[in-house]
C-alpha cells in the first residue's frame, strides 16, 4: 500500500471522527480520535471475518500491517516530544525535581518489575508459559506513562499547572528509564548478553545530556544570529532532528535527549522575549510547534485504531484483560508509593497528602504509542504464542488506560481536590494560630 493511500485514510478517519465529536460527543478529541478509531477498525475488522469477505480481510490485512514502529520512533518521536518539553513551565519544574526524578527512574523500575512478577505469578495459573524474565520485559513495556497521551490528552483536561508539570515531566523522562529497562530485559530474553542495567542507565542518560547540551548550544547560535521566524523554526527542527539521531546512533536515549532539547530552547525563547515579540510579533514558531504537535498527535491516534487491523486475539484474552487491567494499576500504584515514602508527606507536590497524590498519579498513567512501538519490537525474538500475548496486553493497557481513565482522570482529580480542600480546612480549624 502507498503512503499517499495510508495518509488519506489517516486523514478521513481524523476527519470524520473530529467533526462528530464535535457536533454530537463534545469529548476531549484525542480521546474520541482513538476510542473510534478503535470502533471503527474494530468493525470493519469484525465484518471481515464473516465468510465470504476474504477480500475485505485481505485489504485490511495490508493496511494495518504498515511499520507503526518505525514511524514512530525513527520518524516523528523526537518532534512530539520536543514540542511537549518545550512548553515545560521550568520554575514548577525545578520545585518538583525531587518528585519527578523519583517517579522517573525509581517508580518506573519498581512499576516494571512489580507488573511482571505479579503478571508471572497470575501466568502460572494458565496456559501461558511465560518466564519470569519475558514478564518483566512486558512489564518494560506498560509501565513507562506515554509523553504523547500526558501532553495530548491530561494537557486540555483543565489540571493545576503544578499537577501537570509533575505529571508532564515525568511521562518525558521516565521513558528513558523504560526503554534502558527494555534494552536490558531484551538481551537476557533473547540471550545476547553483555549488558548491565546500571551501565546502559547511565550511557543513556550521560550520552543524551551530552548531545542534546552540545546541539542545542550550537543551534541556539545559529537561532540569535537570525531575526526570520521561518528560519528559527527550521533551526529548532535540525536542533531536535540532529540530536535524536546522534543519541541513536552512539546508543544514547533520543527521547532524553528531545525533553532535553526542547526544555533548552523553550527556556531559551522565554529569555529571549523582548526580542523576539519584534521579531516574531505573530508567534509564527509558537503556533508552527503547536500545530504539528496537534496533527502529529491526532495522526499518531488514528494510527494506534489502524493497527488493530492486524490484530490477533490471543485464546486466553478474557483472562488477559482483567490481569493487564488490574496488574498495571497494582504495579503503578506500588511504584508511586515508594517513590512518595522518600519524598515525604511535607515535601508532596500540590500540597497532597500521600495517598491523594499516589492515587491521582496512578489514575492519570496514559499509555500510548510507545509502548505499542515497543512491543511490536519484540516479534524478531519471542516465540508467535508469547509474541501474541504481548500484544494483547499492550492493547489492553493503551485502550484501557487512554479511554477510561483517561475520560475520568479529571472528575478523579476534582474528587481528591476536594478532599484535599476539607483536610486543609479542618487542619486550620484544629491549629487556628498556624504553629505546627
């Protein structure tokens, strides 16, 4: 199938989705993009498999086979994410350091190791004969939060900026973490050997700040000596482009290395105000940024519905949806909570309590499209029946996490801000003077 076919397809399904959102639904759009692409694919996916519609089968075959993978991560990545870092309110962000870090690095090793020893455990009351090691490289997979839904979706849902850079900054960095963690349990399960958790952490991390340090430095240059928006613009693209393919190359994180990047050059710009208000008095490159992160976003969605396409159910996927269902928001829930035990109650972001803040972060955990890009990754080594389970799961967590607790993330939040509100106020009235 060409590309031109697959983009009008895309494109249609954008289309069509948005406008009856918006005529009829009114949800939040990214949501409703992917729920009925979902719905849609799902249908044509069912009708397929009645006798008689072989043709059908077989066209719908060839479009959700397309690399999902390799357009997601070796095209498009880095210029999502660097669109979302690049709006990254840098004072809330320097507040909740602390908070973020945790929940990037500990949270999500603690998160990806529960979910597969708990995946493994359930496992071994079913016919799927997993390792204990291939769980936790699923759990790899589902337990980084996505960039893309935290700065797409929870974004727009009216969320306390403190709130969001918390959640925003973490669902950036803690990729990093997952894919070292990815990388790692990869080379046990396929038994290639040769790599030590610590050290590809800290060549990831150390790699990518390098680069993105050095890029950026140099393209900053560049981006004063130059007074046209048009060219800035282009000057960011290369930024961004040229950082995640060295870090690639060299076997550094990308996607630390965008976070990074844009969090450089949306401080940059917001230092360069006064100048570039005579410069740029349209904010050309403010809305360029926030368009092509809109319509990435919205292609990325539709393509998470295409996939399904090429779906396979696995036998045993009512027992699956439960366990990913339930397994992941235990595995969040427990990384959450250790992260918050070294925080400490006094030192919580937004002014939560422990458990306030461990539930709002854990019902706020979207997956989204790199996980999907990571699972589809594991075809070259996992045996087809693993492989399939995999993807299920995968399927699951995205569908689950984007749509339901996506659509009621914000009523959870309005909930727990109202229980912080009364614990605030009758802690006043018990301590009228203010003394501890």
């Amino acid at each position: 199938m060409s590309g031109i076919v697959l983009f009008i397809i895309l494109m249609f399904i954008i289309v069509l989705v948005g406008v009856f959102n918006e005529r009829v639904l009114k949800m939040q759009g990214d949501i409703a993009l992917i729920l009925f692409s979902f719905v849609i694919c799902g249908g044509l996916f069912a009708i397929s498999q009645i006798p008689g519609m072989e043709n059908l089968k077989a066209n719908l075959k060839v479009i959700g086979s397309f690399n999902f993978e390799e357009y997601l991560i070796d095209t498009v990545l880095c210029f999502m994410i660097f669109a979302g870092a690049s709006k990254v309110n840098m004072l809330k962000f320097g507040q909740n350091l602390k908070s973020i870090s945790l929940l990037a690095l500990l949270s999500t090793v603690i998160s990806s190791v529960m979910y597969g020893l708990l995946f493994w455990g359930v496992s071994q009351l079913l016919p799927i004969h997993m390792d204990v090691v291939t769980c936790i490289l699923l759990g790899c997979i589902v337990s980084p939060t996505d960039p893309i839904a935290a700065t797409g979706i929870l974004s727009k849902l009216g969320l306390s900026k403190n709130v969001m850079v918390v959640i925003e900054s973490e669902s950036l960095f803690n990729d990093g973490t997952g894919v070292a963690l990815f990388v790692f349990f990869k080379s046990l399960v396929s038994r290639s050997g040769g790599s030590n958790f610590l050290v590809i952490m800290l060549k990831e991390i150390f790699g990518a700040v390098l680069v993105a340090t050095v890029v950026s430095a140099i393209m900053l240059l560049l981006f004063r000596l130059t007074r046209e928006p048009i060219r800035q613009i282009i000057i960011s693209l290369l930024a961004v482009s040229l950082t995640y393919m060295l870090c690639e190359h060299f076997g550094f994180s990308g996607v630390i290395a965008s976070v990074l990047c844009g969090m450089i050059f949306g401080t940059a710009r917001r230092r360069m105000a006064p100048r570039l208000k005579v410069e740029d008095p349209e904010n050309m490159y403010g809305d360029f940024w926030e368009t092509l992160e809109s319509i990435l976003n919205a292609i990325l969605f539709a393509m998470i519905g295409i996939t399904i396409l090429d779906f396979e159910m696995s036998p045993i996927i009512l027992y699956l949806i439960p366990m990913a269902i339930c397994i992941g928001l235990i595995g969040r829930f427990a990384g959450v909570f250790t992260s918050s035990m070294i925080i400490g109650n006094k030192k919580m972001p937004g002014g939560y309590s422990r458990m306030e803040f461990v539930s709002l972060m854990t019902w706020s955990a979207l997956r989204g499209g790199l996980s999907l890009a990571l699972a589809m990754s594991t075809r070259e080594f996992l045996p087809e029946n693993i492989y399939l389970v995999v993807m299920n799961v995968v399927y699951i967590s995205i569908f689950f996490t984007v749509i339901v607790q996506g659509l009621t993330t914000k009523k959870v939040y309005t909930v727990i801000e109202k229980k912080k509100a009364i614990r605030l106020r009758n802690s006043s009235r018990c301590n009228p003077t203010g003394k501890q």
